[in-house]
C-alpha cells in the first residue's frame, strides 16, 4: 500500500487530466487518508452509492481521483462530476487496476495506475 502511495503523491495538490476512452477529464488527485470529515462526506455523497462505500470501507477500493470536476472546487456539491476513481486491491493489492466508478456502474480502465495517461497542467 505504502508503494501505493508514493505513485499518487507526485500527483497531489496540482491541475491535471487524464485520458479515459479517448476523452479527455479534469482529474483531482485524492490522498484519502488525509481527507477531513467534511470532505468524505461530499465524496460519499455526490460520487458514491451503498455498494461502493462498502468496498471503500472494507478496503477492497482505494478512492483516489475525481472526475470533471474544476481544479479546486470549494465544496463537491451540486456539481456535475465524472465519477470517482478507484484502486481496486480485492484484485491484486501490489499493482491494483483502475476502475471508474460512475453513476453506480463500475468499469475497469486500466491494468495498473501506471498505465493511466495523466498530464500535469500549466
């Protein structure tokens, strides 16, 4: 999980987007662990459905991006989004696949994180 981690961070805290079946969305990179109450709640809220919190809170899904949001939103809320991104570690915990989480539908994007086609915006 640790090494995980460490592929996330140099993404944290900047603008970026990534190319999901040739389209192209704002992503917000998540460090879940150090998100506040306030912000899990939203996330829960606007991204997630039953099925999904339970496999985030059974650490079977690692959330970590959203999806078509602005870069810096103040609040998630009564915003249109992509959908939540997810390191599914019920597959494999060392090099998880990428599932997107939208709507209640789940669909796999990417055999590992570092396959995902993410660019640093200016």
């Amino acid at each position: 999980m640790e090494a995980i981690k460490k592929r996330l961070h140099p993404y944290l805290g900047k603008d970026l987007t990534i190319v999901i079946d040739d389209e192209i969305e704002n992503l917000i990179m998540l460090d879940w662990d150090a998100l506040s109450s306030g912000d899990l709640t939203d996330i829960y809220e606007y991204f997630m459905d039953d099925d999904c919190i339970d496999k985030v809170e059974n650490e079977e899904w690692l959330p970590i991006g959203l999806l078509g949001l602005t870069h810096s939103p103040d609040s998630y809320a009564e915003m249109s989004h992509g959908g939540l991104l997810l390191l599914d570690l019920g597959v494999d915990e060392e090099n998880p696949p990428v599932i997107r989480f939208y709507e209640s539908e789940e669909a796999a994007i990417a055999k590992e994180f570092g396959a995902l086609q993410i660019t640093v915006m200016k």
